[in-house]
C-alpha cells in the first residue's frame, strides 16, 4: 500500500515538472524581439525601407559615368533610286558593319550631360547607272565629344536625386512609427495578461477565503450556534466564488491567445509571462517632454517630407509649357580610308554647336492652373505640420496629467487595500465569534478583492502611461535617455 501511495505521489510531481517545462516563460524584451520578427506590419514596413533604399542606389548609380557598346555585325541593302539631276535610275548595293562606344556622364549640379563617343564602321558599296558605276570599300571612324545643357529650367537630375533621399527618410520614419506602435500595443496586452493573472490570484484568494468561511459556519451549524440558513449562504458565497475563479481563468487564457496571436506564437504554445510591476514614482518634466517630443517626433519629419515633396511637385508644375532652352556643343574629327591603318591620314574636324528655344505662346490658362494647385497643396502641408505640433503638445499634456493623477490614484489604492485587509480579517474574527452573518462577510470579502484589484490597475495604468509617454515625446524619463528606434539611428549614422 505504502508502494502505491508512494507511485502516485512520484506520478504528480512528474507530471506537475513536465506540466511547468512545458509551459513557455516569456518576458517583455523577449515578446517585443518576437513581434518585431514576426509582425505582420512590420515586415511590410521593412521591406518598403529596402525598396526605397534600392531606389536610392539606383539613383545614384545613374549619376556614374555609363559606358555603351552598340554592335551591328552585319549590314546589307540593295535598292533602286532615281536621280533627279541626271534624269536616270540607278542601283544601289551596300555591304557593312558598324559599332558605337559612348561614355556618358549626368552632371549633378548643372543637369547637363557630358558624353564621348566614337563610331566605327565597315563598308563595302556598289552603285550602277546605265552610263556609270563607281565602287567603295573601306573603313571610316567619327571621334567626338559632345556636351549638352538645358536652360531656364529646374534642375531635374538633383530634383530626382532629393526626391528618393526623401522618399527613403521617409519609408525609414514609417518603420520606425510602425516599431513604436507595435512596442505600445505589445506593452499593453503584455500587462493585460498580468493583469488577468492578478485578477485570478485575488480570485483564488477569494475562493480560499470563502471555503475557511464555509468551514468556520459548517462548524458552527454542526454544533447548534448558527442556523442552517447562514450555512446555505455559505454554500451560495462558496459557488459563486468557484464560478468567479473559472471566469477569471477564462479571461486569462482568453487574453494569452490574443497575446500570442498580436506576437506572432504558435496558438497552441502554452506560456506564462514574467514581469517586475514593482512601483516607482518617476520624475516626469512637461517641458522638456513637449521641447523633445516637437524636435525629434517621427511624425513630424514625416509632415516636413510630404512639404518638401509638395514643394517639388510645384517646381516640376512651374515647367509646364515653361520657356526654355537646350544649347548642345560638340567637337569631333571624322576619318576614311580603304586601308585601316590610315584612316585618319585626311582627318576632317567636326565642331557642331547648336541653341534651341521653347516658346510657348498660349496655353489657355492650363499653366497657371496647375501652378496654383501645387501652390494650394504646398499650404495644406504646411497646415497639416502645425496641425501634428498642437496635438503633440495636446497629447503631452493629456499624459502628463494622467501621470500625476495616477501617482495619487496608486497612493489612495495602497491605501485603501491596507484598509481593506484590516478591516477583513477584524470581520472575519467577528464572523467565527458569531457577531456577523456570511451576506456581511460577503461584502467585506467582496470590498477587499475590489480594492486590490483597483491597485493593479492604478499601477498598469501608470506603467503604460509612462511608455506612451516615451513613445509621445521620444524621451525615456525612466532612464532620462533619449528613445529614438534602432533603425532611425542606422539611417542617420549613414547620413
């Protein structure tokens, strides 16, 4: 018998160690690394951040010199052709190759072109008329350097150039918001578990302080002190603290799957999570939280970034039917001759300069019109970033208000669960005593879960106004060190 007992007592605490092996600890830092890996949202906003940074590269690598092979092996035509000054039709028969090398170069600053090439070529011709024919074969190279350069007019190679720069600022500011918000939400159904955890171990309390009660009056009803009614309210206090015990049990697995969905864990990985709620007041500056959060806040580099882009749509808007001018120079020597090696025996300059005018005389308004939008879209940005100040400013405050009132609000709970725990246990005294009935202890019972649970949430509240307010004004008052994300300060560290 002492064998069996002693088997089943080894059974229990086997399957109570694999029961807790089991079971997934997971603490803040590790559930935020998890989301970030995992996050739908984020990925999204990451593989945008690349995209952009390629556009870049992209960009820049267009403003390299670019080098050019066209190569045509083989050429023929044969074709029949009147001549007009000799009245007579004559053949044509043509035989050839040719190749072109051209090294181009994009001139930042002035969004000219500068260019070098050199066409070589092959060819074999035979012409026949009816009282003449001639023939031709040899080779014939044109070496030039050539530069052309817009006028009166933006600068579009640099406008370009800014405009991607912009655009990956901002998919990396997107990035970094989107980190923020995520880092908020994980906090907040992170504490929401604590919470549901805190509200089941006042539960359990509860439960066990109602079955010593159901206990207390069972004892009294069996030796004839209390009625059988008190031990019937007992027994209701006692069920209906069981069913309170299960609901809250619910509610935390309920707030687990919700947690494990929003992290990006499997569903049916069990876990418990692991937390210091250990209160400490901190000291919390409104103006240096305002002052940080208008100089560094994401949201509004972003707003600054939709100007600038507006402002480049009105630059590229003000070209529309624009007077403007393209002056083209180059310098070349051109050479022929059957022989290769002597093809530049008779070399032939070729200097070429050319300028050209768009004069647009009557556009029905259209210009305007286009410039007067862009204009109308440039004072909307401007709207939308003084806009972003006031409810950074609205926001800070709101928080820092709440901060103060919840430091009073944790004071006043710690208080009153003091309170509570006296004045529970002088009634449960005065309940064994036979001095009050099971509905009033009841009610003390009921008080003290009450006010305990009233100082977990006063404390998560302040836990997680305090990361909004890091996330609001970019600032971490907890460790009075500036929060920016991890991947805004590789982008400025790049800049």
């Amino acid at each position: 018998m002492k064998i069996v007992k002693l088997s089943f007592v080894l059974a229990v605490i086997l399957s109570t160690s694999l029961l807790s092996f089991s079971q997934k600890l997971v603490t803040l830092e590790q559930a935020m690394d998890i989301a970030l890996d995992n996050s739908p949202e984020i990925r999204k906003s990451r593989l945008n951040m690349e995209k952009n940074k390629e556009y870049l590269n992209a960009q820049l690598a267009s403003l390299k010199s670019r080098f050019l092979l066209d190569v045509t092996p083989f050429i023929f035509s044969r074709e029949e052709r009147y001549d007009e000054f000799f009245s007579e039709w004559y053949t044509t028969e043509n035989k050839g190759a040719n190749a072109s090398l051209i090294i181009s170069q994009p001139i930042k600053f002035s969004d000219g072109s500068l260019s070098l090439r050199n066409d070589f070529g092959y060819q074999d011709n035979f012409s026949e008329g009816n009282n003449s024919s001639s023939y031709y074969k040899g080779f014939n190279n044109y070496l030039y350097l050539a530069y052309n350069q817009p006028l009166f007019t933006y600068n579009k190679t640099k406008l370009d150039l800014e405009r991607n720069q912009l655009n990956l600022e901002n998919a990396t500011l997107a990035y970094s918001i989107e980190m923020l918000n995520l880092e908020f939400q994980v906090n907040q159904a992170f504490y929401s578990i604590y919470q549901k955890q805190m509200a089941l171990e006042i539960a359990e309390e509860e439960f066990e302080n109602q079955k010593i009660s159901r206990e207390i009056i069972q004892s009294k009803v069996e030796g004839g002190l209390s009625a059988m009614e008190e031990l019937y309210q007992a027994e209701l206090n006692f069920a209906t603290s069981k069913s309170n015990l299960d609901n809250k049990k619910v509610d935390l697995e309920n707030a687990k799957d919700q947690f494990k969905q929003l992290i990006g864990l499997s569903l049916y990985e069990d876990i418990q999570i692991s937390t210091d709620i250990e209160y400490k007041p901190v000291n919390v500056s409104l103006d240096k939280a305002i002052n940080n959060g208008l100089s560094q806040r994401l949201e509004l580099s972003q707003r600054q970034i939709e100007l600038n882009t507006a402002k480049f749509n009105l630059i590229e808007t003000s070209a529309t039917n624009e007077f403007r001018g393209d002056v083209e120079l180059s310098l070349g020597i051109m050479g022929n001759n059957e022989k290769f090696g002597n093809i530049y025996e008779k070399p032939t300059k070729s200097p070429q300069v050319g300028i050209t005018f768009s004069i647009p005389i009557f556009d029905w308004g259209e210009r305007k019109a286009r410039i007067r939008a862009a204009e109308v879209d440039v004072e909307s940005k401007e709207i939308d970033i003084q806009t972003q100040k006031n409810d950074i400013i609205i926001n800070i405050r709101k928080i820092f208000r709440n901060l103060n009132n919840l430091i009073l609000q944790i004071e006043i709970a710690k208080q009153n669960e003091k309170n509570a725990q006296l004045t529970y246990e002088i009634n449960l005294e005065r309940y064994r005593n036979g001095d009050l009935t099971s509905m009033d202890l009841e009610l003390f019972q009921n008080q003290l879960s009450e006010k305990k649970m009233n100082l977990a949430n006063a404390l998560i509240n302040y836990k997680l106004e305090l990361i909004n307010m890091k996330i609001q004004s970019l600032w971490d008052f907890e460790n009075n060190t500036s929060f920016v994300p991890k991947e805004l300060q590789n982008n400025i560290r790049q800049k």
